[in-house]
C-alpha cells in the first residue's frame, strides 16, 4: 500500500496509545490516592480514637488533624528526597 495510506491509521494508533497511556496514569493516581486515604484513616484512627462512639471529642478531632497533618509532611519530605536523588 501507499504511505499515505497509512500515515492516518499510525495517526490513529498513536493517537489510542496516548489516550490509552493518559487514562492508565489517572487510574494509578486515584489507585495512589485512594490507598492513601485508607492508610490515613486506618493509622490515625487507631492511634486517636481509644473507645469509638457516635462522634469524636475534641480531644480526637485534634488528634486526628495532627496525625493527617504528620503523615503528609512526612510523605512530602521522602517524595521531595527521592526527586533530589534522581537528578
């Protein structure tokens, strides 16, 4: 067949493929974020709610944004020293 022929059928292919890729990395980070939210609430939970009732003291609700507050500050430090060590 002509090249030409095939130039729009590569186009399309190619096209699909980074659909395809674009729709994959977006899967990952709601797979990502999603696991990092029950992380969250599985470790802060068990670390602040000692006897679990039909609400959170204030005691708890305190707790529990320090812990969140924590565990992100912590995940920022290892992701920013990972990137430093890759350049």
């Amino acid at each position: 067949m002509d090249d030409l022929n095939w130039n729009p059928l590569l186009f399309s292919c190619l096209k699909t493929f980074a659909q395809l890729e674009e729709a994959v990395q977006a899967e990952m980070l709601n797979r990502t974020v999603s696991e990092l939210i029950q992380t969250l609430t599985r470790k802060c939970f068990q670390k602040c709610v000692t006897r679990p009732s039909g609400s959170l003291t204030g005691a708890e609700q305190n707790c529990i944004a320090k812990c969140v507050d924590r565990y992100i500050e912590s995940m920022n430090i290892v992701s920013k020293t990972l990137m430093e060590k890759q350049e």
